[in-house]
C-alpha cells in the first residue's frame, strides 16, 4: 500500500521540479529581452 503514495509523491516533487526551473527559465528570459530592448 506504501508503494503508490511515495510513488505520486517522487512525481510530483520530480513534475514540481520541473515546473519552477520553467519559471526560472521565464523571469531570465523575460530579464535578457528586456536588457534587449533598453535603448
């Protein structure tokens, strides 16, 4: 029975990984377009 929750757990930490270098990756891109577009 222990088998399935650690196993939804280890996804879900492995997905929420996932999910904050996404957003990492967006707030550094959005930061390198907008030195782009600075005059």
């Amino acid at each position: 029975y222990f088998g399935k929750p650690l196993g939804a757990i280890r996804s879900l930490k492995r997905n929420l990984w996932i999910f904050i270098e996404l957003i990492f990756l967006i707030i550094i891109a959005f930061d390198f377009f907008e030195v782009i577009t600075l005059p």
